[in-house]
C-alpha cells in the first residue's frame, strides 16, 4: 500500500497570506495526486487532479506542483472561505490512500 | 444532474448487521465505479472499496477486507455497503463516491451527502 505524509498538520494564516501543504509518497505513483477541500459537515470536494490541473470552476489562487519527490499544494491570497481541511490523494494503485491532512484556521 | 443520495444516519449495537445505501441518479449507473470513504468522528479520509455495476466487481482495500462487502442494484440504481457484525471501531460517517478511470482509478468528484453509523453498545 501506498502511505501518503502530508504536512503540516495544521496551519494558521490570516486574510491575504500565501500558504503551502507538502505531500510526500511512499512509494512512485506517478503524478496521479489529487487535492481535496473539506469544510466541516460537508463532503469533501476536489481542487486539483493530476498534481496540477484546476477543477472546473476551482479559483486560480489554489494550485498544485511538484518539487523532487515532495508535492506541493498552495493557496494565493487567502479567502475567508478557504478555511478548511485540506488532503492529498494518490490514485496510481489500489488502495487509493490520503494523506492526513491539514486544518488551515485563521490567525 | 448527477446525485448521490444516501440513507439516513443509524445507531446500532457491537455485533449487529447493517446495510447502508446510495442512490444515484443524472448518469448511467453502470457505465461508473461507485465506492465508499470512512471518516471517524474528527479523523481523515479512508477509502474503502467500490463496485462496478456493470459486472459487479468489487475491489476492497485490504484493511477492510472480510469486514464489509459492497453490491450494486442496476433495477434502482443504488450502491450498498454492508457489514455482518459491526464493531465500535466503525464508527464513522460513511460516503458514497462516484469513481473515474483516472489513473488505476480515482474519486469524482460526485459524493453523498453521507451517512453517520454509530455503534455504541
């Protein structure tokens, strides 16, 4: 199985800041890296698919990369509604696996 | 539209069997992998496992294989997740996930709304 290390655990930031959430996989897969929103109560709901590719209608400050082997995922002029819990996600290999994602609160 | 619509949240107790369920409607039902994602009470996001309708083939992941089995109704259109003997360990709010061949496979990003189970002697 593929274990997937997301970091941090949490993060506060304030209106405006510019934050990034690390993802590192155990084992090669490949690009296939989703990024997930959740709010509390809510399904969660997908950012970006393939490390790098926007959702439609995902705004353009959210975005995803990769550096060596760590993928990054990062958040441009934080919204108020961009408060929530973040997860990384591999699909290269059964069973799909998340990381254990990031509660990003307000400073 | 796709929806994902599940059943209502259920208190049961250690030992006890259940069956929960999705329906789905907007898309055609066999044409997708349909699957399940545990979230304990303030925890993460576990994947589970998924069916696929047009043949019935599942895929479970191995930490809750012999413990839950997932099936699929073509005639209502509706993904099920059972358990035979539920242990307090799963309790949880449970999703249903619409899957696309991306990669081996992914989740869409079609979800149920959710169904809280809890097991509490």
């Amino acid at each position: 199985d593929i274990q997937m290390t997301q970091s941090p655990s949490s993060l506060s930031a304030s209106v405006g800041d510019r934050v990034t959430i690390t993802c590192q996989a155990s084992h090669d897969i490949n690009n296939y890296l989703n990024w997930w929103q959740q709010k509390p109560g809510k399904a969660p709901k997908l950012l970006i698919y393939d490390v790098s590719n926007l959702e439609t209608g995902v705004p353009s400050r959210f975005s995803g990369g990769k550096s060596g082997t760590d993928f990054t995922f990062t958040i441009n002029s934080l919204q108020p509604e961009d408060f929530a819990t973040y997860y990384c996600q591999q699909y290269n290999s059964l069973p799909i696996s998340f990381g254990q994602g990031t509660r990003l609160e307000i400073k | 539209e796709v929806q994902l619509v599940q059943s209502g949240a259920e208190v049961k107790k250690p030992g006890a069997s259940l069956k929960i369920a999705c329906k789905t409607s907007g898309y055609r039902f066999s044409n997708f992998w349909i699957g399940w994602v545990r979230q304990k009470p303030g925890k993460g996001l576990e994947w589970i496992g998924m069916v696929h309708p047009g043949d019935s083939t599942t895929r479970i992941s191995p930490s809750f294989l012999d413990h839950v089995s997932v099936s699929a109704d073509t005639s209502t259109n509706t993904t099920y997740l059972q358990w035979r003997s539920l242990n307090v360990s799963d309790t949880g709010n449970y999703y249903c996930v619409r899957h696309l061949l991306r990669g081996v496979v992914t989740t869409d990003s079609f979800w149920g709304q959710g169904t809280m189970v809890t097991v509490s002697s």
